[in-house]
C-alpha cells in the first residue's frame, strides 16, 4: 500500500517536473518571439522616421535655394517686385486692409442647394457639434461659412497672450491633445471617448492640426468653433506645420485648393494671418508648460511673452534684404562678421555663422550684422525719412547686383511724393522681428529631447536643437515648473517620458505612417497635475489584427518606402558600389554593400539587419549588386512604361518639383500663368548668368502648355521634365540643356532635343 502511494508521488513529480520544464521552455521561446517583433517593430520604426526627416530636409534645401535666388534678383519692374513679395515667402505679415479684403465673406452667396452645414455667429456648442456631425458624414462647409469662422477666429485670437494661462480650478480637468496632422477620425474619436468640450471638460491642442492628412480644413474649422464656443476652456498652441512654406510641401496648401478652387486664394491669405496669431504655448496652474517642440538652452519665457508673435510670419528663415556696400564694410569692421550681408540660414549647421550650434551667442550676433533693419541709430531720424533711407540703400544695392550680373542698367526713378511715401512706410515700415525673438519661436517649435546632456544644433530636422536632461532641469527650476508637456515627435505608443519623466511627449495622430504603425494618446490633468494618459487606435481595422499581422503590416509598408528611395538613388548606389569593385567583378561584400547605401542615402539605418529583407540572393556571401539594382527597377517599371534612368529621376525629385510648381504658382490659383513662368524663369537665368529674352520664355511657356489653355498645371509640369529628362538620358551630353555663358544669345525650347 504503502510502496504504490510513493510510485504515484514519483510520478507526480516527474509530471509536474516536466511541465516546469515546458513552461520554462515556452516562456523562454515566447519572450524570444516578442523579442524578435520588437526588434523588427524597432527597425520599421527607424525607417519610417528616417525617410521623413529625410523629407524635412529636402523642403530646407529646397527653400534655401529659392531663398537666395530671390534675396540676389534684381527686379526690374514693379510687377517682379509683387512677384518677389509673393513667392515662396512672405516679407511682412498680412496688413489690416488685405486680412479685411480676404474676409470679405458677406459677398458670398451660398446656393439655395447647398445642404451642407451653415453656421451664425456667435457660435452655440449645437453648432459646434452639428459641426462635428457634418464632417463625419463627409459633407463640406460652405467657402462663405468658412471665411466667417476664420474671421471671427482671427479676432478672438488677436486678443490672446502669447502664452495662455489656464487653471484647473474652473474645471475638473484638462485635456491635451499632441499632433493631429490632418486625419479627423483621430479628432472625432478623442471627442467621442473624452467628451465633447464643455465648461467642466476643458482642451488643450498643442499644435500641427493641418498637413499630411487629407482633412486639415475640416479639423482647422472644429477646433476654431470650438474656440469660439467656449473661449476660456478650449486652446489652441501654434506647431511648426502651422506655417504657410511648411504647407506648401506637405499637402495644407493643395487640399485648399482643392476644396475650395473658387475661394482658396483668399482662404490661404487669412490662414496664414491667423496661424501668425495662434499662442506660442500654454501654462497649466503656473506649473506645467505646454508647447510644441521644445526649450533650448537660451529660452527665455518672459521674452516669448512679450514679444509680438503675430511678425513671427514663418520659422523657416528669418527674413532680410542685403545692405548696401558702405553698410556691410561699416559692419564688417564694427564687428567682423565677413562681407556678406545676409546671415546664414539657421538650417544650416555647414554655416559660418552655426560653427557647432544655433544657440551660441555668436549666431546671434551674426544675425544682427546682417539684419536689413540694422540702420545705424546714432542719430534719431524720422520714420518717413528712415524707410526713405532704407529703400534708397536697398535700390542702390539691386542696381549694383544688375550690373554685376552683365543686365541693362535701369533709368533713375523719382523719388516718390510725399503722399506715396506715407502709403509705402505703412508696408515697408512693419516691425519686424529680431533675430533672437526669431530664434526664440523657432527653438520652442522645432526642438526636440535628447538622452545626453547638453544642447546642440538638431541637424536631422534641420531646425531647432536637441536638449537633454540638464537644459530641461535649468528651465523647471528657474521658473518654477513641474515639467513639460510636448509634441512634435510620433511615437510607437502616443505617449513617451523622458528626462526623468520631466518631459512627456502627446502625439494624437494614430497610424500615422501606416494602419497599425502607432498608437494615439492624450493626456488628463486633474487639480493634482498627475498625468493621466489614455491610448486609442481610431482604426476599427488594427483591433482585429494580431501583432505579428500588424507588425509585418507595417514592415512590408516601410520596406516598400525604403525600397522606393534605394531606387531613387540607384545611379548615385552604383557609383558608390563600383568604388568597392576595384577589380570590377561585380561583387561586393555585404559589409560593403551596407556602408554604400548609407554614404548615399544618409539615412542611419541598421543595414546589416535589414539585408535579409532587402536582398535576397547571394553569390559566395558576396552580392551581385547589377542584378540587385535591376530588381529594385522592375517592380516600378512594370507599373509605368518609362525607362529606368528617367523613373528613377521622377521618384527622386517628385516632392521637389511638386514643391518648385507651387512655389512658382504663388497665388494659388492650381496653374502657373506666363506671368510667373516669366518671373521664374528670370530668376534662374540670373542665377545661372543666362541671357534669355521674354520670347524665347513665352516659347518654352508654350511648349510646355500641352493643351494649350493658356497656362501649365501640374501635369504639364512634370511631363515637360520628364520629357527633357528623357531626351538628355537617350541623346548625347551635347543634346541637354547646358549652363551656357551670358554672350549667348540663342534659345530653345524643349521640342528642339
């Protein structure tokens, strides 16, 4: 009896040994299965990350160089003054008169079939959420309602601190929202889990409602009635994409006018006066600070709060017009800062004014000795006779530069009446602001954290700076806070904490890269200022997704983007691997393989990790790298009839030229007219010394205008340069256009290679 009772203990033990031993083997294989999908997840994130910083850049290189075509044109006439005033960025901030002119809504009829939403002010929360309802169902808002509501908004605005100050006493909590970029379900579902703004319910949106996704316009006009609605309960901070040039690359602009073909124009003017006007940022009990990017190691919340934001037309570029010869070697001597009038961009870390970082105070210092308005102020002048001055020095410079250039020189205008000086000063005479006021906006919209202590230039934006933990600390104690609240950056999960969970990143954007790439979240502050965060996924379709699906989802989506750019830059990839084919084998290593591709895409990606998904034959451990490229082009050449060489021009360039057609196309109208072909035009040929007549430009206009209309969309556009792209990659060097010298006087149009 007593010998089966301790068999059946024997064997009870061995079971339950066996069953600690696979339960030890199953926890292991599993924590090495999530391992390995976070691994992956980790990678798919950094490419995602990658080619869209990679993008940003490209819209700073792209901006730059109009820039400086159009701070070294010379116009010749009052209509290319406009034009320059125009294209790509504004000089001044819009006047009372033009931001009256483009809210001229009362005009407007709105037709008896319209059956969209309508709006009367002063807005009531039914309207607000009619509002809500109405865009749910995909129905559009009148141009008519839409101007009135941005109207209003703009005077509510104006009347706003730049840093708002708001109390958890009058409400129960508050909530913030990160970036929205665009995509209304994110918007409508924060609404329907959170609550619809009340009294009791208040919001906070931290900045980059508009851009990437197709329904910026929709989103704009909920959180604008909202505002109205309830003014003390509902702010809004200004982001880096509520900018008029960020909007050109990134969709705002063309969904306008898309939208709104009639009224887009006038739609697009008052935007960019009332995004002037949005708060820099909002302060929670005094002890939380709410902004978009970042702080850096110069910023100054007591000269953010004065400074008058609403000059602050765009972060891209601080703005200025080159001095005259006397004025740049009186500065030269004064303080040495070279012979150039203009500062560098503070995009670029290559600059002689940005030798290690934007926030020393050499930069600032550069930039003051190059500012337009630097006019010695020894003597105290009259503000009629200042601006006379000033326009007389910038002439006399234009003038010099049409000289050099080998241009005609123009007769000497009369100085203007008295009557037309005091209409100019009132354009001209605008306050602009300082360098350091610019740089103190840029840095709090621009900036994001970094691990490391320190500050320094944030080279992979191509604005602001990166902060670490000790930046942070010096800020909270200097002004007494608790921590900050940011955006600005996307994040697997919506949320992240950093710097000791003194910093805490909000992105309300889900899916952002793909279905599935990343969770939204927003984040309660209740009396006690303890963050509260809440995820969503606003896609029904991720819920029922495993997350190996989802992960290999989103891999394949990212894989297929980087794909894209390798085959881009196949040209460039070639150059690159026949360098470490010196015996022109056609292998090469894989550790060759990876530093190639990145010397040309400069993408900082684990390469080596991403091989198995990006090449999958090899030949002795080596890789046959022609092969290789040809099968990144079949994929994109069984989709199109074109050429590889020129396929992969197009793929490479597309945002850009995008980006170029709207630059030129400066007053939105969806088509670029002879008028500013012409005006474009003469800014590349002065730039590149090229001396073209006005007919040899309406006939390369005209070749380019396929159906002949009488102006060139963007079609048109890329089909002129695919089609000279085409004929310089089949025909010989001497068929392409060249850069030729300015004693040649002959022309061509496209048709002629």
């Amino acid at each position: 009896m007593g010998s089966g009772t301790s068999t059946q203990h024997h064997f009870a033990f061995q079971n339950a040994e066996k069953a600690f031993r696979a339960a030890a083997l199953i926890q292991r294989w599993y924590r090495r299965y999530v391992a390995r999908l976070e691994m992956r997840r980790r990678c798919t994130w950094s490419i995602f990350q990658s080619i869209e910083y990679a993008g940003q850049q490209d819209q700073v290189k792209l901006h730059n160089f109009f820039s400086y075509l159009v701070d070294h044109f010379t116009p010749s006439s009052h209509n290319e003054r406009d034009f320059l005033n125009r294209i790509f960025t504004e000089e001044r901030s819009p006047q009372a008169s033009e931001t009256q002119n483009c809210g001229d809504y009362d005009s407007i009829e709105v037709p008896d079939s319209y059956t969209g939403p309508r709006l009367s002010f002063p807005l009531l929360p039914d309207h607000a959420t009619a509002l809500v309802e109405a865009f749910r169902r995909k129905q559009r808002l009148h141009a008519r309602y839409v101007l009135n509501l941005l109207h209003e908004a703009r005077k509510h605005l104006v009347q706003l601190p730049n840093i708002n100050q708001v109390s958890t006493c009058y409400s129960e909590e508050i909530t913030v929202c990160g970036d929205l970029h665009g995509q209304l379900d994110d918007l409508i579902f924060i609404f329907y889990k959170n609550g619809l703004p009340s009294p009791e319910r208040a919001y906070v949106f931290n900045g980059d409602f508009v851009d990437r996704g197709k329904d910026s316009v929709e989103i704009l006009m909920v959180l604008f009635a909202f505002m109205l609605v309830y003014p003390k309960e509902f702010h809004l901070n200004r982001g880096n994409h509520e900018d008029h040039i960020v909007n050109l690359r990134y969709g705002f602009t063309k969904e306008v006018m898309h939208k709104y073909k009639i009224h887009g124009k006038k739609i697009l003017k008052l935007l960019q006066d009332v995004f002037c006007w949005l708060p820099l940022a909002t302060l929670v009990d005094e002890k939380v600070l709410i902004l978009h990017g970042g702080v850096s190691d110069r910023t100054d919340l007591e000269l953010l709060a004065k400074l008058d934001r609403h000059k602050i037309v765009s972060t891209m570029r601080y703005k200025t017009r080159k001095e005259n010869k006397k004025q740049a070697e009186e500065k030269g001597n004064a303080n040495q800062t070279g012979s150039a009038g203009r500062p560098s961009p503070w995009f670029l870390p290559q600059s002689r004014s940005l030798p290690s970082s934007p926030l020393r105070p050499s930069t600032h210092k550069a930039h003051r000795a190059g500012r337009s308005s630097s006019v010695p102020c020894g003597v105290p002048l009259d503000p009629k006779e200042l601006s006379r001055r000033v326009r007389r020095s910038v002439d006399l410079e234009l003038e010099r530069c049409r000289q050099q250039a080998g241009f005609p020189a123009i007769k000497e205008k009369e100085e203007p009446s008295s009557s037309e000086s005091e209409v100019d000063s009132d354009a001209e005479e605008q306050p602009q602001p300082t360098p350091e006021e610019w740089r103190q906006v840029v840095d709090i919209l621009w900036s994001d954290p970094m691990a490391q202590e320190g500050c320094r230039a944030n080279t992979v934006r191509g604005g602001g700076c990166y902060f670490g933990p000790n930046v942070t600390e010096r800020l909270l104690q200097k002004y007494h806070l608790q921590f900050l609240i940011r955006s600005h950056e996307c994040k697997p999960e919506g949320y992240e904490f950093c710097h000791s969970r003194k910093v805490l990143t909000i992105f309300s954007a889900s899916n952002y890269y793909e279905v599935g790439s990343n969770r939204g979240a927003y984040v309660k502050l209740g009396p006690e200022l303890t963050p509260h965060i809440m995820q969503f996924q606003a896609n029904k379709a991720t819920h029922t997704l495993t997350m190996r699906q989802r992960i290999s989802r989103v891999e394949e989506s990212a894989l297929r983007a980087l794909r894209e750019k390798l085959f881009a830059h196949s040209s460039d990839i070639l150059v690159e691997f026949k360098k470490h084919d010196k015996d022109e084998t056609g292998l090469i290593a894989l550790s060759d393989w990876a530093a190639a591709v990145e010397s040309v895409l400069h993408l900082g990606l684990p390469w080596r990790m991403l091989r198995p998904q990006l090449v999958s034959s090899l030949t002795d451990n080596k890789l046959a790298y022609k092969s290789w490229l040809e099968n990144l082009a079949k994929e994109k050449l069984s989709q199109q009839n074109i050429q590889s060489s020129l396929l992969e021009t197009l793929y490479r360039n597309r945002s850009n030229l995008e980006t170029i057609f709207r630059i030129i196309d400066s007053d939105h109208s969806g088509s670029i007219s002879l008028d500013e072909f012409r005006h474009t035009w003469k800014l590349f040929s002065s730039h590149m010394n090229i001396d073209i007549t006005d007919d040899c430009i309406c006939d390369l206009a005209r070749s380019i205008d396929f159906n002949k209309d009488g102006h060139i969309d963007i079609n048109e556009f890329l089909e002129a340069f695919r089609l000279v792209e085409q004929s310089c990659s089949g025909g010989d060097v001497s068929d392409c256009p060249q850069v030729t010298n300015s004693s040649n006087r002959d022309c061509s149009s496209p048709g002629a290679h």
